[in-house]
C-alpha cells in the first residue's frame, strides 16, 4: 500500500510538471525553434512573425490554439483535459484504474496550487 501511494503521488507530480512545463513556459518554442524541420511542422516560424507583429506576450501553446481547433490541439492546450488522459493512461499503465481519480484530483490540485503561489 505504501508504494501504491508513493507511485500516486510520483505520477502526479509528473502531470504537475508537465503541466508547469506545457502552460506556464514557452519550451517547446524555445527547444524546437534551432529546428528546421520541426520550425515548419510546429508552425514556429509563423509564431515568431506574429510575436514581431502584434508584440503579443502570449505563450506558443495559446498561439497554436487560437489557430487551430482540431481535438489534439484542444487536448494539449487544456489542462483538464491533458489531465484526465495522461492520469487515465498511466492507470491502465500500472494496471490500478482505481487510482484514476486519486492520481487526476491529486494532479489538478497540485498544478492549482502551484498557480495560486506563482501568480
């Protein structure tokens, strides 16, 4: 039982990072950007001229998500939603559906508490 509960909250601090990572920081901007390849699959270019442009402050996952309104890019540009299907998958993972919810209140909250010290 200890390990089960060290597992949970392993996870969910896993989410909470990714989150931080995801919505708080322009990463995937910064890290793919010295790309060409991914520059023009990830639309990086485009981003780069709008922030030159409108000298807007917004992050490239709100860039992305104001352009394109498929399913993937509402689930990664969500917290709630990336929540529930990255704590879903990991309940299937370590064969504990159980856990599913321990694991996304535990995530949520969390990355909530880390808005409310941060902001």
């Amino acid at each position: 039982m200890e390990s089960n509960l060290i597992d949970i909250l392993k996870y969910s601090f896993v989410h909470t990072f990714i989150c931080i990572v995801l919505y708080e920081t322009n990463v995937i901007f910064e890290y793919f950007k010295y790309s060409s390849i991914l520059c023009n699959i990830l639309k990086i270019n485009d981003y780069i001229k709008y922030k030159e442009l409108t000298k807007s402050e917004d992050l490239y996952i709100q860039y992305i998500s104001s352009l394109y309104s498929n399913f993937f890019i509402k689930l990664i540009s969500c917290p709630l939603c990336l929540g529930f299907w990255v704590n879903l998958i990991v309940s299937f993972t370590i064969n504990d559906l159980s856990s599913f919810f321990v694991l996304y209140c535990l995530s949520v909250m969390f990355y909530g508490v880390y808005n409310l010290i941060w902001k």
